[in-house]
C-alpha cells in the first residue's frame, strides 16, 4: 500500500496547524498532498471491497493508527476522501461506531472546544 501519514499530516500542518500561527496554506503543497491521499484510498477501496478492516478481518491497531489522520482530514474539509468511497466508508463507519472510539472522538471533540475558548 502507499504511505497515508505523511501526505495527510502535511495537509493537517497546511490547513489546520497554520491557521493557529496565523500563517496561509501553501495550495500546491495541499493539492498534491491531496493527490497522494486519493491514490491511498483508492489502493483501500479494492482491499477493502474484500475485507472489513485494513490488516483483515479484525479490528487491529492497523485501523486504530489511521482515525486521528483521518479525523484531521475530515476537520481540515476533506472527508469526502473517505465517504466518496463505498468501502472506505463503510470501514470507517465500522470503526467510527466502536464504543471505544466513539468515547475518544467525543472526547477529542471536548477537548477541540477546550481549546478554542
């Protein structure tokens, strides 16, 4: 598979992190990070249409290690990376209704509004 973190972490710094230093997106370093994200996902929709979760069958630290990326993702606009995808959104609608994930989204959520005040 191709590498996620590292594009998604550079859209995450482009478009999250800068707005807090008061500093512009650089739009092409977005985009082509954007591009690498896509070709990711694409790769997981065909392993996905074959399995229910990224290393298989189970729910493994594999899935665990990709929300918060894709929480940045979704924050910083570009959920429909993931929900454009029949299988990726399914696997993600899998993992976002775990009840130990929905307690750490709904405390990162608490936390994001802590922040903001």
């Amino acid at each position: 598979m191709l590498y996620f973190a590292e594009p998604a972490g550079r859209i995450g710094f482009e478009k999250f992190a800068k707005r807090f230093m008061g500093l512009p997106p650089d739009d092409a370093v977005v985009s082509n990070a954007l591009r690498s994200v896509e070709m990711f996902f694409d790769v997981a929709e065909r392993l996905l249409r074959h399995r229910d979760y990224m290393a298989g069958n189970d729910f493994t630290l594999v899935d665990i290690y990709y929300i918060p990326l894709i929480q940045r993702l979704v924050a910083c606009g570009y959920g429909d990376v993931i929900v454009g995808r029949e299988a990726v959104s399914a696997w993600w609608d899998r993992c976002e209704n775990r009840p130990a994930i929905q307690r750490m989204l709904a405390a990162d959520k608490e936390a994001a509004v802590a922040a903001s005040r």
